[in-house]
C-alpha cells in the first residue's frame, strides 16, 4: 500500500511536525517520509487535503456491538465500517452480547472475529456473570486474553459491594472499572430528564439524583481501594463538579461525556421522537454548559460515540415503551466540533477523542513520524455536511441526527495497511 496525504497540518504534539502544513508518504504501513513538500511515487493513492488536518487515529471508549447473538444490530464488520466513516480507528466494545463478554473463550472470540480490519477492536470484560450485577466474572483471566477494561456497559452497577471486589479484584494489575452512573431505584421507570419538559409531556423523569449519588458512591469506593474507577458518560452539572473535587483530591477517577449530550437538550423530545430516547438522558441547558466547562479544564477525559443500535421493532414504538439507545459513530467527532466551537480547540478536541482514551485504557498511542505505524484519521473542521439515511453505514438506523447539518467531515482514515475515504 502506498498513500500520500498531500498538504495536510498534522495534530501531534509528540510528533516532530506538530502543526505543521506537510506531505505524508505512507508505505506497506509504516509512515515512510514527511516534509514540506514529495513527489508522487507510482500505485500511490493520493489524499490532497490542502489544509485539512491530520491526527492519531480516534479511539471509541465503550461502544455497543451486536457479536455474538444481535448481528441483527450490529455485527463486526458493519461496526467498523461505520467507526472508519466516523474517523475512529480504535474501538472498545461493551460486554452487553448474547452471552455477554464474561470470560476468556469470549474476548478471544472477538478478538479473532475482528482481524483484519481497518478499525482494532478492544473487548471490555463484564464485571458480573451475564452483566446481572450478581457474581463477579473471571477477570484476571480475561485481562490475560487483552480484556483493557471491565464494566457491564449499559447496566448500571447497582451493587456497592459488588463493585467494592471489582475494584480489589482489578488493582493489583492496574485495571480500571467503566461504570454508568444510574442508581435504578431512584431511576426506575423514568424516561427521560426530569424537569419542565418531562412535566409538560406527562413523561416520568430520570431525576439528576439517580445519577450524582452513584458518582458519589464510585468516588468513595475508588477513595476506599484506592483503585481506578472511570464513570462512563456524565450528563449533570453536579456529577462534573464531583468528579473535578475527586480529580483535584488526587483519587484515580475518571470520566467520559456522550458527544449527543453536549448537541442536544431535553427539549428535543417535544414530538416523543424516540431516536431522542438515550441513556443517560438529554438535560437541560444549565448541565451541557458544566459539561463543556468540565471538558475545557480537563474534568472529563474524553467524548465518546454512546452507540447503541437497535432495530426499527425496539425503536419504532410509542415514546414509553421504545428502547434507550442511539447509534454515534459517524457523528460523534462532527457532533462534538459543532457543540465546542469557542470551548476547545482542534489540539484539545484530538486529544479527548485520541489521546485520553488509549492513556486510559493503557494502550500504546500512535504518533506521526517516520518509522510509525500509519494509524491516523484525515479530517475539516469547516465542512458542513447532513447526515442523510443513504450515509448510514450501521445495520441499525436508530440516528437522531438524521437531516441536522454539522460541522467537520473525515476524509480519510489508515490503520493496519488500509484506507478507508470517506463518501460525504
């Protein structure tokens, strides 16, 4: 394979060229040449960018995937195939599968399922038997098979003391806990954030209080173990602020945001459009404000897709009874660069979505030099596009974004001696 990305301003500050303008001779993988100017060798695909930018490739912390037992959602092949459109050449895949990631034989099984593609999969381990919040799993021995988290992604871990061995169990090899912060008994059977809107749609609430004790609750167990606790997709203002406390009391805590949560409030649920149906859910104004503020001082390590596909009979519902859950991968970086335009800028937007989330997870990080591995994602920030049905790349079309125009549009992503160009 041989690639030339011509004119491109590479976003690596480890890098030798940190924004710099250059051409990027790429061959049989590996990053061959870079300078102000090449000559087009023979065979070569060329990506003429003129002043578009050039990164590490994106990493997605915790998206969804149907394999094994939902392909009809989402299988491996289709998830890469939308991560690449959406920039990502990394993804760490939640437990939440039929059956659940829960041991060894199954995170080699998706390993083995996922090569060769353009985009890496990383398996995240369930902390419980069949992510039932019961008995805890094997996880060393996953760990051993390159499980890089633990979590039983969409579900809440509801149990302290369950969470307490978690967090005892993963510390001596310096594994980090995903949790999402739901407390279900306050929770239960609310649809979405509760406040003015949900009163005047006659809608239960999911009061901000489900969420920000059980941040509380991980901050204490990660003071108590002094284990490393990442608490999976804030949405409140009072979550932010505690997370900052913990972060400045020097505990292991970390934290992620849904790039759907920074776009969209919850007055985007006016028509009981269930594609707005997400967990966590869409708050008010005053909460995407602290998210941003927790973004910009680095609160918040780093943004991620939040995808969950579904199909049309789990979605196509009245609002009560559809299921919580949207598909981001292609829209997550276009999402967030609209809602932080002023707040971050490129080099810190790159950094929540390729830096933080492999420094996370302890995975080695790409760079941009000579003798590298070519793993990178070419993109805008000024392009506006709309995201349209017929760009849809996942087998679930379950997308609140559909006829939104956002800004930034990837052009091209290179990893493993492949590339994928995009078809904006």
């Amino acid at each position: 394979m041989h690639v030339l990305i011509r004119q491109a301003v590479i976003i690596d500050p480890a890098g030798p060229l940190h924004q710099q303008k250059a051409d990027i001779r790429i061959k049989d993988g590996v990053i061959a040449e870079m300078s102000a100017s090449l000559k087009v060798p023979a065979d070569t695909v060329v990506i003429d960018v003129d002043g578009a930018h050039v990164s590490p490739g994106w990493f997605d912390l915790g998206a969804q995937c149907g394999d094994p037992g939902y392909e009809y959602r989402e299988d491996i092949d289709s998830l890469c195939r939308a991560a690449a459109a959406g920039g990502y050449t990394g993804v760490a895949c939640f437990p939440n599968t039929s059956p659940a990631i829960q041991s060894k034989s199954e995170v080699e099984y998706l390993r083995r399922r996922s090569q060769g593609n353009i985009v890496d999969i990383y398996p995240i381990g369930a902390v419980s038997t069949g992510c039932e919040g019961r008995e805890l799993t094997e996880m060393l021995d996953m760990r051993a098979s390159d499980a890089v988290a633990f979590s039983d992604g969409k579900q809440a871990l509801q149990h302290a003391g369950l969470l307490l061995r978690a967090l005892l169990y993963v510390k001596p090899f310096d594994g980090v806990i995903l949790n999402r912060p739901q407390d279900d008994t306050i929770a239960a059977n609310g649809q979405m954030h509760e406040g003015v809107m949900s009163t005047s749609l006659g809608l239960k609430g999911l009061p901000p209080l489900a969420e920000e004790l059980m941040v509380q609750r991980d901050i204490e167990l990660a003071a108590y173990t002094e284990s490393r606790v990442h608490i999976h997709n804030l949405s409140t203002g009072r979550s932010v602020q505690l997370v900052r406390d913990a972060k400045a009391a020097g505990l292991k805590v970390t934290a992620s945001v849904a790039a759907m949560n920074l776009f969209f409030d919850d007055e985007a649920l006016f028509d009981f459009d269930s594609n707005f149906k997400v967990l966590p859910p869409l708050r008010g104004s005053a909460d995407i404000a602290a998210l941003k503020a927790g973004l910009a001082d680095g609160t918040i390590d780093c943004i991620t897709s939040n995808h969950v596909p579904l199909e049309e009979e789990a979605k196509k519902l009245e609002y009560p009874y559809a299921k919580f859950g949207a598909i981001g991968l292609q829209t997550a970086f276009s999402t967030a660069l609209t809602s932080l335009e002023g707040t971050l800028d490129v080099v810190k937007l790159v950094d929540k979505l390729a830096v933080q989330p492999r420094q996370l997870l302890g995975l080695p990080l790409p760079h941009i030099a000579p003798g590298q591995h070519a793993n990178l994602t070419v993109f805008d920030t000024q392009t506006d596009w709309i995201f349209q049905p017929h760009l849809n790349l996942s087998k679930s079309h379950n997308s609140p974004f559909f006829g939104y125009q956002l800004k930034g549009k990837v052009w091209a992503v290179i990893n493993n001696s492949q590339v994928t160009l995009s078809s904006i």
